[in-house]
C-alpha cells in the first residue's frame, strides 16, 4: 500500500496518460464558468433563458464528474488519481508553476457534492426566485461561484487553490449582497468580503512561504520535500493555513461573518453556506495533510479552533429567533466538528469529509426548507410568528424533520454515521475534547428541537395578513430528494464500496484509535445526550406558550448569545481598533515622514535658490565687480601659498 504522498506522485506521472473521459476534467471546471460569463454578458437579450443554462451548466458537470467517478471504481485504489496539466503559469528557473488539475478520492467527493447539490439549489432557485427581476444576474452569480469552487477543490497547486479561494470570495459577495438595496444585505456582503480577506492573508503567506523555501507551490512538490524542511517551516505552514482556513469556514475567531450573511437570497445560504464554500477550510486542512502530520502545534490548533467554534455555534444557535440565524450558528457548528476531525490526524481527515459530505445534504434540505417556510409566510423569518405550519406544509414539514433528525444523529440517518465517529475519535485523542463534542451532540438536539416545536408544532402565531400555504413542486422536489440523501446517504457513504474511510485512505491515510470505552456503549451515551437534549427543548420551549416578542429579562448567557457571544465585540478590540491605530499611524508616518521628507527637500531647495537667484542682478557692472573680487582672492589665495 503506498503512502498518500507517494500516490500523489504516481498521479503526476500518469498526467500524461490522462485520456478518454479524464482528459475532460478541464470541463468540469469550464462549463459553468463559461455559462457564467454568457450570461452575465448577456444583456436583456438573456433575460428569458439565462436561468435555464444556469441550472444546464452544474447538471452538465455533475453528470461528467459522475461518469468519471464510477470510472475510477473501475481502477486499483493507488491507481486513482490523474492529473490533468493545462497550460505553465510561471516559466522562472527559480519559480516553476503548472496549471493543472487533479482529480482524486478527495476532489471527486467535493465535484459530486458542489455540482449535485448544487444542481438541486439551482433547480429550487427557478421557483424561489421566480418574480425577481434580477433571476439572469443571480443564476450568472451562481454558476460564478460553483466553478471557483470547483477549481478550489480540483487545482494541483496552492497557488491556484488560492486563485479559486479570491474567486469563492468573490462570487460569496455578489451574492450575500445581491439584494442590494437592503442596507443589511449590503452591509452583511462587505462585512464576508472583509472577515474573508483577513484569513486569506494567510494562505496568501502560506504560498508565498512554498515558493520561497521549496521553488514549488504544486501539492507534490510541497508534500515531497516538507519533511526534510524542518518542524519549523511545517508549523509556520500550518498556522497560515489555518488561518486561512478559519476565514472561509466561518472558525473561532473569524466566525462573526456568517450569521449576518443570511441577509443573502436562502438558495445562497444553502449553497455557500452548508454545502460549498465554508467547507473550504476543512478541504484545505485535509488536503494538506502532509504539512499538518509534520506540525504537532498546528494540529493541536486546529482542534482547538473546531473545539471552540463547535460550542460557540451550538450556545449561538440556542438563542436565536431568526430561522435562518439559528440554522447559521449550526452551520459553524457543525464546521467545528470537521475541523476538530481533521486536527485529529489520520484518526480523523476520512471523518472529517465524512460529515462535511453528509453536512452538504441535510444542512442543504434545512436551509431550503427555510425558504420554503418564508414563501409560505410572506418573506417572514422570525421563528415566534410561526407555529403549526405542518398542517398547512407537510411536505416541507416533512423533509425538514428529516434533516432535524439527521443533524442530531438519530438513527439511522445521516448524522448518526458521520457525526457520532467524530465524537469517538474526540474521546480518543483526549477525554476533555470528547466531553466537549459530546455535550455539543446535546446543545445541538437542544436547539434545533427548539426550531422545529417553534416553526411547525403548537399554536398558529401568525400575522393576519399570512396565508400558509406548500411551496410548488420546483421547490418541494428538490427538498424530497435532499431529504431522501439525508436518511440513506449515511449508510451508503458508511458501507457501499468499503466505506468513505476506506476509499479516502490513499489519500489522506488511515489509523485506528481506541477510545475509552467501546463503540457501542459510546454510541448509547450519545444517544442518550441527544435525547436529554430533546426533553429538555420540550419543557423549556414545546410545553409553554411562546410569546411574539422575546423576553427582556433573560440570563447572561443567553443576552451573550443574542450578541453572537459578542464575535463582533471580540473583532472590533482584537483587529478592528489595533488595525485602525496602525492604519493612522501609518497615514501620520507618512504625511509627516515620507512627505516630509519629500516636502521638506523641496522647500530647502526652493529657499537655498531664492537666496542664490539674488545674485542674479542683470547689471554689468555687478558681474564685472564679482570677477574682479573672485581673481583678487585667486591672486591673494596664490600669493599665500607662495610665502607659506
């Protein structure tokens, strides 16, 4: 069995025999870009079909991502992964850069999650953005961002990961923003755009770092030569690459961004933020793996950072009213569970992208349910002016009660697969780590029972102008088949074909870890943690009345969590007020150092040539005065010299 590193190396030696359907991996990638580009060039003229070739261009690239997955099945588990080199970017004998493209166990995982998924948000995008009048621009906006994402997850080099990586970016601000004209949203979009760009600078440095010390930014090149680089240089790596990575998954301390980025379109939560973009992070820590074996220190803060951010989006998502808020703060923390798995080693990476695939579908199917409650209710999207809408929903009832058990880890869904394997690979590497995981499994029952007793069960709350009413089928049809994954699609990554641990082990390797007590009894403690989370989210919340208008009076840690555990707070002290007294140092510096200096030569020159213009009289007989004096001090100044 090869190493994942040294299969890495037999995929660029068979990049040149990548042929037949691989040698279309380009495609992949190109399909909705160019689909983008038409449509958002388009003009009026594609105002009547853009959103058809907008839903076109991510179907097309699922169904070539599916034919060349089920064409790797065919081929030995080291024999897996082609590369596909596209064109040199950077032809320097000090610096050498290929564009290319590689498509392993890994990448494919993340191809068929971003185009199928995708696919289905498209779809349901026809009908939630039916009567807007800018749906050409927002189909354009989407497949912008489905291929940036797709060359993130399938570039060869993290140099292009980061071209991908501002693309996201990019295309995450079109987005969160596209409703413009909303102070919120357009303020929520700068606030993505700005969070994002503190974290990019650190996989910008990571880069920069490759290149200086190895003459490579290609994944084997780097992973080659990283071991004998030094523990040094793999935990400088690692850190960059975290931080990195806590700016795109929405991390502990870069987290603020992503509840006030529900302010975008509800396809845009549940395509960038539950199925693509805040996975980023977790891909790019998985991905580089062989940096993070080298870096004990840089592990260590990985699982801290997903530790913490786990409970912060757990206690966040207990506190808030707002639908789309609340499934937010699970998202993040959600997130924390795969970055504390991917912090973990080899023990983790394969659980880590467990989740993160099984995450895609039933945080998807929840965010789209959302939306099809607020279609419902008039663009209403605070949880206490809902109540018994599974009479007047039930399909949407019924899919989002779906996910609900999925991310709470009911079996058998979804969740329960994925999630709980975390947690046991938690208590493996530390008993106080597992305890946190473990009483996150509780907070999480907690409030997403909350959600579902507050949306769907009880007394009507409603305004008088609502009319409840089941979203149409372009809608609902999309949340079946999401819903459909989130029961089946656990099991199957679980056990079909060996397993998703088994088909990831060439790539990011595989140990077992025994924990402190056996998996059965592991599983029933959890169980038994969600199901205390469950009673106690009915006799706090299902079995009383609740009032429209949040109480006042409340605990100090639920004020906290209305606050965002004051993430903002945090921001502005840490980064916000520091960066703005180095921005007005900088800005003093250099008004009064570099243009004093500048000003400062100019004026001295000015003066020294007004004084010396004096001189200049237009009268001969000056001049003639000034010769004379001159030759009388030469004569002196010989004659001097001569005694002397």
């Amino acid at each position: 069995m090869t190493t994942p590193v040294s299969a890495l190396a037999q995929a660029g030696e068979q990049a040149a025999q990548a042929s037949g359907v691989f040698s279309l991996l380009w495609l992949i990638v190109a399909i909705p870009a160019v689909s983008a580009a038409v449509i958002l060039l388009s003009g009026r003229a594609g105002k009547s079909w853009g959103h058809l070739l907008g839903c076109a261009a991510p179907i097309a690239s699922f169904v070539l991502g599916a034919v060349m997955f089920f064409t790797m099945l065919g081929r030995g588990a080291d024999d897996r992964a082609v590369q596909q080199q596209l064109f040199t970017f950077i032809p320097l004998p000090s610096y050498h850069v290929e564009a290319g493209l590689l498509l392993d166990q890994l990448s494919v995982c993340f191809v068929l999650l971003i185009t199928g998924v995708g696919s289905i948000i498209h779809i349901y995008s026809l009908g939630y953005m039916a009567h807007d009048e800018r749906r050409k621009r927002f189909f354009g906006y989407l497949n912008l961002f489905v291929a940036a994402m797709l060359l993130l997850v399938l570039a060869n080099d993290f140099l292009f990961v980061f071209i991908g990586w501002e693309g996201v970016g990019v295309a995450s601000y079109l987005l969160i923003g596209f409703w413009q004209h909303k102070h919120s949203a357009a303020t929520a979009a700068k606030k993505a755009f700005v969070v994002n760009r503190v974290g990019d600078v650190g996989l910008s440095l990571a880069v920069m770092l490759m290149l200086a010390t190895f003459g490579t930014s290609s994944f084997a090149g780097v992973f080659s030569h990283i071991g004998a680089a030094g523990t040094g240089i793999a935990t400088a790596l690692g850190f960059l690459l975290l931080l990195g990575a806590c700016g795109k998954s929405a991390q502990f301390p870069l987290q603020s961004w992503l509840l006030d980025a529900m302010e975008g379109p509800t396809p845009v939560s549940a395509l960038i933020h539950a199925a693509t973009m805040v996975t980023a992070g977790v891909y790019l820590v998985t991905r580089s793996h062989a940096i993070f074996d080298q870096a004990p220190a840089a592990q260590s803060a990985v699982v801290a950072v997903g530790t913490i951010t786990l409970l912060m989006g757990a206690v966040i998502g207990c506190a808030k009213d707002d639908l789309k808020k609340a499934l937010a703060g699970s998202t993040m923390s959600q997130i924390g569970y795969m970055m504390l798995a991917a912090g973990l080693g080899p023990v983790g990476y394969a659980f880590a992208i467990f989740h993160l695939l099984t995450h895609g579908f039933f945080k998807a199917d929840m965010f789209l349910g959302a939306g099809s409650v607020m279609h419902g209710m008039n663009d209403e999207i605070n949880m206490r002016r809902f109540g018994a809408l599974r009479k007047f929903m039930p399909l949407t009832f019924g899919t989002f009660v779906v996910g609900y058990l999925a991310i709470i880890g009911v079996p058998p869904f979804a969740g329960f697969f994925s999630k709980d394997k975390i947690i046991e690979a938690a208590f493996s590497y530390n008993i106080w780590i597992g305890l946190c995981a473990l009483v996150g499994a509780g907070i999480t029952a907690f409030y997403m029972s909350r959600m579902v007793y507050m949306t769907f069960l009880g007394h009507k709350r409603w305004a008088k102008d609502a009319h409840p009413h089941e979203s149409p089928p372009v809608m609902t049809i999309p949340l079946i088949i999401l819903a459909a994954l989130s029961l089946v699609g656990g099991a199957g990554l679980a056990y079909l074909g060996g397993g998703i641990v088994s088909w990831l082990e060439p790539v990011v390797g595989e140990e077992h870890a025994e924990g402190p007590m056996s998996v059965l009894a592991m599983t029933l403690l959890t169980l038994l943690v969600v199901a205390l989370g469950i009673v106690a989210a009915w006799y706090f919340v299902a079995r009383r009345d609740v009032p429209e208008v949040a109480p006042t009076k409340v605990s100090p840690i639920t004020t906290a969590a209305r606050r965002d555990l004051y993430g903002d707070a945090f921001n502005e002290v840490v980064l916000m007020r520091p960066g703005q007294e180095v921005t007005r140092g900088l800005v003093t510096f250099d008004d009064r150092g570099v243009d004093g200096v500048v000003t400062g030569l100019a004026a001295f020159v000015g003066g020294v040539s007004g004084r010396v213009r004096r001189l200049q009289t237009g009268f001969v007989r000056s001049y003639a005065l000034v010769m004379f004096g001159g030759a009388a001090l030469v004569v002196v100044s010989m004659l001097l010299v001569r005694l002397s």
